[in-house]
C-alpha cells in the first residue's frame, strides 16, 4: 500500500531506536528480520537471550544486527532500579518491588526510552493493552499539557476524493471510554499531530463529530463536543478545528458548508474525532468492514514518548508496520 511505503520511506530517512519487549514471541522475532533486512529502525529485543537465539535459528533468521537484553541479566538493571524507585518514590515501593518490575520486559522497555537508551517501544503482541499503557504512564507519563491517552486509527479508504486522498485519522478508538471536555480537546490536538507525524498530512481539518452541526440539535453530549472544539482552538490556534458536527457535514463539501457555511474543515475532514471511545470503535470497524478500508493501528496519542500497542491478535506485517510508524513518531515528536 502507498502509505505504508511513504512511511517506511520516511522511517529509513530518520532510522531511530526501538524496542520490542516481546522478544522471545515467534511473531516478533519474524517481523524483527523484516525490519532489519529493510533498515528502517535499529531493534532491541528484551528477553531471555537463549530463547531468542532458538527462534532465531529455528525460523533461519537474521538477528545479528538486534540488540538482545535480558532485562534479568542486564548490566544497567540497577541503575534502573534505582530510578523506577525514584520515579515512583510517592508510592512508597520497596527495592525488592522495583526489582520485579524492572526485571518484567515490558517495563525494562520503557526505562531504556526514559534513560535515554532507546527511542521508542512497540509492544501488545503479547501483552494486553493495559500492560503496555500502565507501565508507560509511570515511567514516561503524559507529553506537557496532555493529562490523557487516546488511540488513533490510520484509515485508508478508497475515497480518494475525501479527506486527504482517502486518507484519514480517527481518534479516539482504544484507549479513554468517555473523555471529559478538556480531555477530548487534547485528543483532537494530538490526533492533528499524528496526522502530521505518521500520515503526513501537512494540514490537518479537524472535525469533532457530535450528532448535531452548530446547534442544530441541544444536548449536554452536544455541548461537550462544542466546549471542546473552543478549548482546542485556544489551546493550539495554530491548528485548523471545527465542530460540533455530523460526520456527513465534516466529510461532504457541500452538506458542510450548508451546514456549516464559511468553515474550512467542513466538507474537508482529514481528522475525525469522535465524541466517545464507543463511537470511535464502532465507526472506525464499521469503516473498515463496510468500506474495505485498510485500518492501520492503533497508534497511542499523549505519552511523553512514542510507545505502541499491538493487538494481541497482530499479524508479522502488523509489528512491521507499527515499528515504521513509531519511527516517524519519534523522528516528528
């Protein structure tokens, strides 16, 4: 696929450090020897270095240029000891609880980012979403001025004549269940920001979809949306946001500057931000299935680094392309 490519292309150009908590699982390892033969990203996969040996040889791969750590065995295992116990000192943790934790892979990766040891993590195959997300907001926690996660789909339709060639993102449809205002206003500025980073979409149209357009309809659901849209706008007025409104008036230029006359993101949506992760979910499934778009995802929006989840059910390609995708987030961070 087109956008797959540009992205890898972009990914070679920039070549970051990335991790992969999950090194002894058979997928990773495979799409690890992708990643390696195409160049695109430096790998380092955590676990038992024995095992991952044996799946390199049982599977004749090419694992020469991954850096292997056993998060057990490492030489900086104390220094990140001593950090996580630091980091989280509020919580009262004792030695031997930081000891657990840091020897677990999947929170061994985010120190290395927060260390400086590593760039960015993609991790999911293996563990569930809030194994992945947990960790993370301990160590790295939130971006400034971002107090939520939220998870954006890369969308890739078959409209060429919408959005931005039949590309788009949505957002929110992984991570906040019923964002407040405020929250969803972050997630519409970080979503214009992942377009920029992963799609690049060099200007975002950001519509914050409601089941009204401009007070057609009163609601309290409504007004959250419109609170949202004028909290966004303050807070990033170099961004390009409009709302409340249907998802027909954000993607259909002429229902949008019916219903929304003057508007530069009505009619022209490359970014839609969906009121609830319900929504969210279910419209993007609903996309992808009924249209026979390509949903790429999701990409995690909000954390003070690029760190990824993979679905548990994720193919070789998937981590592939992920790992691409978290290359350009670090790159464009």
């Amino acid at each position: 696929m087109e956008i797959l490519q540009k992205i890898k292309e972009s990914a070679l150009k920039h070549k970051k450090r990335i991790v992969l908590p999950e090194g002894t699982s058979e997928r990773t390892v495979k799409a690890a020897d992708i990643i390696l033969k195409e160049g695109f990203a430096d790998l380092i996969l955590l676990g038992n270095i024995d095992e991952i040996n044996e799946l390199e040889k049982k599977f004749g791969l090419d694992l020469k240029k991954a850096e292997k750590i056993d998060p057990k065995n490492s030489p900086k295992k104390e220094a990140y000891i001593q950090k996580f116990m630091e980091l989280r000192k509020s919580k009262g943790i004792t030695y031997q609880e930081a000891v657990s934790y840091i020897e677990q892979d999947i929170y061994y990766g985010p120190m290395m980012i927060y260390m400086g040891d590593a760039d960015g993590e993609v991790s999911g195959a293996e563990h569930t979403t809030a194994d992945t997300v947990r960790p993370a907001l301990q160590i790295v926690k939130t971006a400034p001025g971002i107090s939520v996660v939220s998870g954006a789909m890369l969308m890739v339709t078959k409209k060429e004549n919408l959005g931005e060639n039949g590309i788009f993102i949505f957002a929110d449809v992984a991570i906040t269940p019923n964002p407040t205002a405020e929250e969803l206003a972050q997630i519409a500025i970080c979503s214009g920001l992942t377009a920029r980073s992963i799609a690049g979409i060099e200007n975002p149209r950001i519509a914050l979809l409601s089941f009204s357009t401009k007070g057609s309809a009163k609601h309290e659901l409504a007004d959250k949306v419109i609170k949202a849209t004028e909290l966004a706008k303050e807070m990033r007025p170099d961004m390009n946001f409009d709302g409340e409104m249907q998802a027909d008036a954000a993607l259909i230029k002429a229902i949008g500057q019916k219903k929304s006359p003057g508007s530069s993101v009505a009619g022209l949506a490359n970014v839609l931000v969906f009121p609830d992760l319900q929504s969210g979910n279910i419209g993007y499934k609903l996309v992808e299935r009924l249209a026979d778009a390509e949903a790429i995802g999701p990409v995690l929006q909000g954390l003070g680094a690029p760190i990824n989840d993979l679905s548990r059910g994720c193919s070789v390609d998937d981590i592939v392309n992920l790992v691409a995708i978290t290359v350009n987030q670090v790159a464009n961070k």
